[in-house]
C-alpha cells in the first residue's frame, strides 16, 4: 500500500487531495445504462475512441490514437497544423429562461451577466457561500431572457434549481437537448466556411461570438470558442439525440480536404494555454484566487465593475481579496506553473505527483503535466504554498524563479527514485489564439 502523504498543509480543505501515489492502476470500464451514452457515442466508436472516462456523468472519450501509433501526441499534431474535431456532449446545456433569467444568472455568477449580450458568451464561475468554485462554465446568452450553462464537470444543473426551490426568479432551469462538439486548429476557419457557407460572416465574428446556422441541415448555435488556446469554434447541435448524425457526419464530409482527426480534448494544449480543468486543477473547496480566476471577482469593490446586485459568495470573497491585500494569507497552497525536468511526459497523469523544496518532505502537488515540443521541456501546473506575493494588479502569484523539486514517476525520471529540479514560471505557457481564452485580468470584456 502506498504511503499517505501528510506533510502537505491542506488544513484549509474538509476534504483533503489524495495524494497517495499509486500509479496507473489499470481497470477495465463497465459500460451500463447507469451512466449516460451522449448522442455522439457511437460515433466515437466509428473513429476509434479506445479509452473513455465519466465526466458530468456521462461517458466522455478520451483516446484516439493508441500509444503502438504515437498516441496523444498525434492528436497533438493534429490541433497544432491542421483541424479537429472532439466530442464535448459531455458539456451539459443547462438552460435557464423566462423574465427573470438576467437577474437569476447575476445572481449566480460572480461577473456581472447585464453586461453580456445576446448572442455573445463568456467565460464564467459559480462559487457557494464559502467563496469555492462550483463549475467554471462557458455561459452563452441566447437572448435577452435565455442563457445557456456549459457545464464542466459538476452538478450545476440540479444546484441552479436548488437555489431557485422557492421560485423566487420567475425562471424555468432545466437540461435541453443540446450537444456541441469543438472544432479547433489553425484550419478551423476554413473548415467552417466550407460547413456553413454564407448563412453566417464568420470573419468578423467576435471571439465568444454566437451566430445561428445549419450543418448538416440542422439547427445549431456557433461559438468562436474552445478549450485548446487554438483557433476555434464550438457547435451546438439543437435536438441532438434526434440529429446527431447529420451534423457530425456533415463535419466529417467537409473536413477530408483540411485533414481533419476526431481526437481527445486538447489536454497537452489546454495547459500550454493555462487553461484549468474543473476537478483537476481546481473544485469546489479553491477559491477563485488561490487558482488564478481572482480575476472574475471584483477588485475594489462596487465601483470597478458596476455591480452593485448581490451574488453567491459575494461577501467572503470580498473579505478574501481585503485580506490578501493587508497580507494574510486566507489559504494554504497557490496554483502556478512549473518548468520542470525528467523524461517527456507524453499520457495523462495517474495521481497528483508530488513537491517538496528539499527533495524531502511533499509540501505541493501537481495536477496538470505535460511535455510541450515546442520548448524542449515539461511544464506543468501545480499547487505549492502561497507566500502572500501579489501580482501588480493585486491578484496571487507564485513567485516566479521560485526553486522545488518534482517526485516523479520512474518511468519519467532521469534517475529513479530521485526527484527532478522545477523551477515557477509563468502562466500561460504559450499564448493563445484568442488572448482572452480564458482571460487573465479585466472581468467585463
């Protein structure tokens, strides 16, 4: 049995991270009606998904190209040069609607939703009472009385309709039948064109723009947005359980002459963009500042966004950022990025491999690694404690240059059983596409 680690401070967590290092330990996946097939699954399978996980309860896959052919790093050069296409129905559509739906979605959300328009999106977080981070959705507004939640990894939907059992908001809150699917790589554009033609001008689409347009002769909603750093957009399929294979296949079709793949969600090129991954890199016991979203919480107060409506969390995540500013610490551990040494890590990580300053004692964790080609070296982002520096624009920062050891796998070691040296960078690691995929300062753009 792997030891329990107990030297990282996680006194601030009632649950804490498991940090027992217990590798890959490989089980095959039961595949039963318990857990939801999305509409796209068999089409998954027709592409050659081999590996899949759960994610929002339903099976997401995430494995194209078997490790004997290169594996993910294939779909890596995939997004990189040419297009792709993921399955992300896994992106549950939570739809609230009627004439409270502004006021009801203000009041979850920690950005001020009056300023977003109909048929923009944004990039949002729901915190509870205690200033955690519930889900970090993109929000799509459709129209001036309907929003669309696209969920990461949480039950926001049955949470939304929780905070709303009185019926105070005059709201309907449900699930809709909605699946998209990402288009994203420095050919989606032109790919797109040759799907909708002219029903939408996609070159001046505004990034987080919506249009309404028909592929594969269906109803959809597009997004300029992703989850990679890469060029992008999203498709959300209306009725897709009914159409699923219209539009998908309509993808396909379109796609030969770009060199489309169906691959996994861009993992490898989401951290290169510092683009966090719900229930890996942060949940629901972070607060927005302790992982780099202190941006989507007011910085001084009423004045600096207008919102002067209340929201969940609101007061403890006021007297957070008061309090980073006298120079407190109100938490333990601070999300960073790490450049660190050891064998390319080319798969996705079993465990939250362990840091310690003096190759010793584990004093932080990572969540997200991976080999990035382009620079030669292993990055990563990970949880190490927070020494009270705060950036020029008041948010926590790791201190970068900042010294630590990384307890790396042996496969992944230069020597086993030695820890490799890291060193604390800067965050994101390569730019995206669209600086503000995941914006890092000014909440209202």
């Amino acid at each position: 049995m792997t030891k329990h680690v107990t030297s990282v401070d996680q006194s601030d967590r009632k649950v804490p991270y498991n940090l027992r290092q217990s590798g890959s330990t490989p089980v095959q996946m039961l595949i039963s009606t318990r857990v939801r097939k999305s509409p796209y699954w068999h089409l998954s399978m027709e592409a050659g998904c081999w590996r899949a996980t759960v994610y929002n309860r339903i099976y997401h896959p995430r494995g194209y190209v078997k490790p004997e052919d290169g594996g993910a790093m294939v779909e890596y050069e995939a997004i990189k040069n040419h297009v792709t296409m993921w399955n992300v129905a896994v992106e549950r559509q939570i739809q609230v609607k009627g004439p409270d739906a502004e006021a009801f979605t203000d009041y979850v959300i920690t950005r001020d939703a009056t300023k977003i328009s109909p048929m923009r999106a944004r990039y949002v977080i729901l915190c509870n009472q205690y200033g955690g981070v519930l889900n970090d959705p993109i929000l799509l507004r459709i129209s001036k009385d309907e929003f669309w939640f696209s969920l990461s990894d949480s039950d926001i939907g049955l949470y939304l309709q929780g905070v709303n059992h009185d019926n105070r908001f005059d709201v309907t809150i449900d699930e809709i039948d909605v699946s998209p699917v990402q288009i994203q790589g420095p050919k989606s554009l032109a790919l797109m064109k040759d799907l909708i033609g002219d029903q939408v001008p996609l070159d001046n689409m505004p990034f987080y723009g919506l249009a309404a347009a028909k592929v594969g002769g269906r109803d959809c909603i597009i997004s300029q947005s992703g989850f990679s750093g890469e060029a992008g957009y999203e498709i959300y399929l209306r009725d897709s359980t009914l159409y699923a294979d219209d539009m998908w296949n309509a993808v396909l079709e379109a796609g030969k002459k770009h060199n489309l793949m169906v691959i996994a969600p861009a993992h490898h090129r989401r951290i290169q963009a510092g683009i966090l991954s719900w229930g890996q890199d942060m949940d629901n016991q972070h607060n927005p500042f302790q992982c780099n979203l202190g941006y989507q919480v007011s910085l001084s107060g009423k004045g600096e966004w207008n919102k002067t409506a209340d929201y969940v969390g609101k007061e403890v995540l006021e007297k957070m950022r008061d309090d980073l500013r006298a120079g407190n610490k109100p938490y333990q551990l601070q999300l960073v990025g790490l450049s660190l040494g050891g064998k390319p890590i080319e798969e996705y990580a079993p465990d939250f491999w362990l840091i310690s300053e003096d190759g010793k004692d584990p004093c932080g964790f990572i969540t997200s690694p991976w080999y990035h080609p382009e620079q030669g070296r292993n990055i990563a982002m990970g949880y190490v404690p927070f020494d009270g520096s705060l950036s020029a624009n008041g948010f926590p920062v790791g201190k970068v240059g900042t010294k630590y050891k990384v307890h790396l796998p042996d496969q992944y070691s230069d020597t086993p059983g030695v820890p490799v040296d890291a060193e604390v960078v800067s965050i994101p690691f390569t730019e995206s596409f669209n600086a503000n995929t995941r914006e890092v300062s000014g909440a209202n753009k």
